[in-house]
C-alpha cells in the first residue's frame, strides 16, 4: 500500500554541498511528499540555498531554523514538524541515488508491520586521501552482516511510532546519536529489512586533520553513552600493552617476534587494502603509491583519536550523570 513521506535532515554551515543533497531529492524517481530540513544556525549562505530551492518549487521543502540544536535535537524537531507518519531519514552533503527513496520505501509499503528500513551507504571520494580513507575506515557491502547491521541515519526510513517508542533521538548526546537509536531499536526489534540499493554517497573528511577531529568526536560519543567498552578497552591493550611488549622483545633481536609483528599488521591491514583495490583503477601509479602508503598512517591516527576521544566522553559523563542509552525497564 503507497504511503506518503516527509525526507528529513539538519545542517549547519554546508552552503557548499547542500546542493549535493537538494538535486538528488529533486531527481528521485519516487518523489518525496514533503522534505523538512531544520538548519541549526548556520553563519554561511546555506539558508539562502534552502530558500532559493524552496522559491523555484522543485522541492516540497520546508526549512526551520533552530539555532544551537544538535544533530538529535534537530532531528527530533523535524519529525515533529513533518506532516506524514513515514519518516525518511538522510544527512547534508549526501548525494543519494536515484531510486533511493523508492528502494528504502518498498518494504514499509509491501508490510504495514516493518517498523524501520535500513539504507546502505557509500564514499563518494574526491581525492587519493580521501579513497584511501573510505577503504579503510568505511565497509564495503560484503563486510555487513544484514541481520545486525546498525543503520546511519544518512540513509533510513520508519515510521513515527517507532521514533516515539524509542525515545527518539537523544538530545544529551553531540554525537553518537543515532548509534544509541539504532541500539534502543535493536532492544526493541529482533531484525528489520536492509536494503543495501537504497544508497546514499557521502564525501570522506578531506584532511588527516578533519579525519582526526571527527574520530576524537566520535569516540568522546561513545564515552558519553558509554558503548563499545570492549572494543575500546581492547584498542587500549593493544596499543599501550601488546605493542610495547612487541618492540621490547624485537630490540632483543628476536626475528620470530619481528615476523609476528608484521604478521599482525598485515591482518589489520588487509581488508582496507581489498576494499581499496578495486577503487585506484582511476589512479596513476604514483598516486596508486600514495594511496597505499595513507592507509596505515590512516590507521594509526583513527586510534590515536579515539583513544583520546573516549576518556574524555567517559569523563564528561561522569561529571554529568547523563542517562543511560538503554530503555528504562517495560519500555519494550
């Protein structure tokens, strides 16, 4: 049964890549019935880009300006302001596919009992750096296992209800935020569809710089809603624990240890190098090179950050007793 649907997003600041986002709604092959986009105070032109596509009509879009809301305050608004219980769900500076609205809608139309849809994303790569950089830290659809894969809120679908039994997005936390709502929807629903076509393509950070901020960020989420200790716990013992050791037994010229070293590196290594392969046939060889030589640097500096990034959320946490990400007991 066709449903109707209100494309949601919020944006700061993107006056040079909302466009990105903008033509590629207008060009769906199923068009949305309404886009409500809530800008969280940005200081560039991009609300004068919302308003010019919002003048020439090719959009049903509506813009709220909310001023210092985060990414889940905004979201949160905008679901409130849209007219229609579907909600679909995408980020700025996203280029999504044609059929991508289509795709993510089928099986919320096919079963009035699916509660969420999840979407597939993809890097949209405009440099050496920032290939290197989506092969290693971005899956390629092989790597997903669909039955636990948590959806990005660049590119899913649900319907409102599921939104409000979840708790919608969680405004106490900057980042983050849809892992811990991807997390209360698996605590609520054994499995839902994923629809790996419906693609959104995003662009990776442009600089080792951008790269760090944003997993410093990241990690410093997951330390305010405390999730992934192990894996952070277990980045802390490799790192501070089993690569001293490593380096301590290789200085006592041991050959084996070395071997043992290179071995674990190249285990970490070889599924960014696979996912990369296919990806530098655009490439001559000295950038071909230069893109081989970004990945373990790209590596190395993403664990830095995040070990960094999560003390500090843990911290933060425990200095203001935030809530738990866990849905309060009955919330099911």
């Amino acid at each position: 049964m066709p449903v109707k649907v209100s494309v949601i997003a919020t944006v700061k600041n993107e006056e040079h890549s909302i466009h990105r986002l903008l033509d590629s709604l207008a060009a769906q092959t199923r068009a949305p019935d309404e886009v409500v986009i809530v800008d969280g105070g940005s200081t560039d032109g991009t609300r004068h880009v919302l308003e010019q596509y919002a003048a020439k009509g090719v959009l049903p879009l509506r813009v709220l300006v909310c001023p210092g809301t985060n990414i889940a305050a905004g979201r949160n608004a905008a679901i409130e302001a849209a007219t229609h219980d579907v909600i679909a769900c995408t980020d700025a500076g996203v280029r999504l596919s044609p059929n991508w609205l289509a795709d993510l809608l089928r099986p919320l139309e096919e079963d009035s009992t699916v509660p969420v849809v999840s979407g597939f994303f993809l890097p949209d790569p405009q440099t050496v750096f920032e290939t290197a950089l989506g092969a290693t830290t971005l899956p390629a659809l092989e790597d997903i296992n669909p039955h636990c894969f948590l959806p990005s809120s660049r590119s899913v679908a649900y319907r409102r209800e599921t939104w409000e039994r979840v708790g919608r997005y969680p405004e106490w936390l900057d980042y983050c935020e849809d892992l811990v709502f991807d997390l209360r929807l698996y605590e609520l629903f054994d499995s839902f569809p994923f629809v790996p076509q419906a693609v959104a393509y995003f662009r990776p950070r442009h600089s080792l710089r951008a790269f760090f901020r944003q997993y410093y960020l990241y990690a410093r989420g997951d330390g305010k809603a405390d999730t992934w200790r192990k894996r952070h716990l277990i980045r802390y013992l490799t790192y501070l624990v089993l690569l001293p050791s490593l380096l301590v037994l290789i200085l006592g010229h041991s050959l084996w240890w070395s071997l043992l070293l290179l071995a674990g590196a190249a285990f970490v290594l070889r599924r960014p190098y696979q996912r990369l392969w296919p990806m530098l046939k655009r490439y001559g060889l000295f950038d071909r090179v230069r893109a081989v030589l970004w990945v373990p640097i790209i590596v190395v500096t993403g664990d830095v950050a995040k070990m960094l990034g999560y003390p500090a959320g843990v911290w933060y946490r425990w200095r203001h007793r935030l809530p738990s990400r866990h849905l309060s007991p009955g919330a099911r």
